[in-house]
C-alpha cells in the first residue's frame, strides 16, 4: 500500500493562547478507495496469547476454534492478540469455564511472563450449558465478542498500574477524559474513530470516562473534507483538548490528501492509525498542562 504523505513526528507549535499547543500530525489512510476495510501494512506484533483453554468444557478442536475467536474480537478492538503459539509473550490469556444450574461462567485471567496471574474479569453474561457442549461457531464467535470488551478494560487496568508503578513514574492519579460524539466524519468513521481512539487512551494510561461522567479533560474530534483538485480531497481531523470548566488546552491536528470518497465507507485500519497519532498528541496536552507549560 503506498501514502501520499508519510507518518511523521508531531511539531509542537505555540498558539497565542498561553499554555494552548497545536499538534500537526499527518495520517496514513491509504491511496485507493475500497468498500473493505483498508489493511496495515505491517500489523502489530502480537502481545497476549490465547491458548486453547483446557478447563472450559470445550473438546480440543473447539477450545482451538474459541481461542482463535476470542483473538479475532480482541484484533478488533486494537488489542494484539493471538492463538498461535509464540515464544516468550507479554501476557497469556486464559479461559477457565464452571456450570452452574445449567448455565457455564467463564473467567478470563491474564497471566505474566512468569505465569504467575495478574488480574481476572467474567464474561458479561453466563452461556446456557447445551448450547456451550453443542460449541456451535456462530456460539463460540458471539461469546468471545461478548468478552472482548470486558478484557480491554482489564488489560487497560493492567497496564496503567504497571506504568504508575514503573521506576521513575510519577505518583499521580490518571488523567481522565470523556469523548463526546465525533463531528463530520464520513461512512463509519465517526464510530470507527470512537472506539479506536477509546482504546488508544487507555493504552496511553487516559481513563476514558463515560459522557457526561465527571473528567478531568473533554477531548472532541471533527473532520472536515475540501475538494483537492483532480478527484481527490484533503481531509482534516482536529481533536481540541478541554479542561472540565470549559478552557481549550491544546489541539491535535492530522491532515492528508486522499482520493475522493476513499472514506466514505469502511474506515478499518485508518481508524487504528489516526488513532494512534492522535492519542500521542492528546497526551502530550495533557502532559504539558499538568507540567505547567
């Protein structure tokens, strides 16, 4: 896949406002329109291995079959994650299933290097028992969907206390943030960029918060499109960084040429890069504001 313009590193540039920054940030969305979701070039390398759980009720091959669906839903939500076996993994995903009148509870517990257990959630709801044994694919794929989210948050929980707890990391609180609707974006861009940037943050060590739940910050995205001359059009994606009363700190903003109407569709990876830029440039704000820049 070629660009038209590059990934490059965020230029910090002062704003009349005092203690305001801008962040300038090109994105990578691709050169062709297509009614697919445009690919990584190299995807992330995988992080968290899932292996077949061996205490779920489930037979070999389905315990393999759930293991690669519970990776798959985790992919979608931007979480490198992987049945195959690799070497030495950050983390291990395990699967552990009790029935109970007729229904099965799964818990997921994220192991370390070590083996040794970090943290642990539920599924977000029990699965009936006959339909677990029968482990039917569409069952299997809507469980490890149901799941998905549940484990982010744990993962995000995960990390942010490691990073506070990192030699040299400062004792502070988390910032927190709430993202209220994305203005402007065409297709499935304004969803895609929600949970893409949600998740974003919480890697970066951001709690998003629900809207309209007490934050500290209020980061709000807007896209705008112009013609660009020759079937094509430039995209802008500005996202404002606001103190809880009302106070501009910063923006982040990511600019790009793209054939027309390559995003009115599918976002797909996009999403994942914009968001990933542009989570850097809304931490780099709040870092500063905290700081006293």
């Amino acid at each position: 896949m070629r660009s038209d313009l590059g990934l490059a590193r965020a230029v910090i540039v002062a704003l009349a406002l005092a203690g305001c920054v801008s962040l300038p940030m090109p994105f990578e969305p691709g050169s062709t329109p297509s009614p697919a979701p445009v690919s990584l070039i190299r995807p992330p390398p995988a992080r968290i291995v899932i292996p077949p759980p061996a205490s779920a009720g489930l037979g070999a091959d389905r315990a393999q079959h759930f293991a690669a669906e519970l990776a798959s839903a985790l992919q979608e939500l931007e979480v490198p994650a992987t049945a195959a076996g690799i070497r030495n993994p950050e983390y291990r995903l395990l699967v552990n299933g009790e029935a109970e009148a007729g229904l099965v509870r799964l818990t997921y517990s994220l192991t370390g290097r070590d083996g040794r257990q970090i943290a642990a959630t539920g599924g977000p709801r029990p699965v009936p028992a006959r339909a677990w044994a029968e482990a039917a694919p569409e069952t299997l794929r809507a469980v490890a969907s149901d799941a998905a989210p549940a484990i982010l948050r744990m993962l995000g929980a995960v990390e942010a206390s490691a990073r506070e707890q990192a030699p040299g990391a400062a004792a502070r609180r988390l910032p927190s943030a709430t993202l209220p609707a994305i203005v402007g974006a065409p297709g499935d861009g304004a969803r895609s960029l929600d949970r893409a940037l949600r998740a974003a943050l919480e890697r970066e060590g951001v709690v998003v918060a629900p809207e309209g739940a007490e934050a500290e910050f209020r980061i709000a995205g807007r896209v705008a499109r112009a013609p660009a001359g020759r079937a094509r059009e430039r995209v802008e994606i500005v996202w404002t960084v606001f103190r809880a009363d009302g106070l501009e700190l910063g923006r982040v903003a990511q600019l790009n040429e793209v054939p027309r109407g390559a995003l009115d569709g599918l976002w797909g990876d996009v999403a994942v890069i914009v968001a990933d830029q542009a989570a850097q440039g809304v931490v780099e704000v709040i870092r500063r504001h905290r700081d006293g820049d």
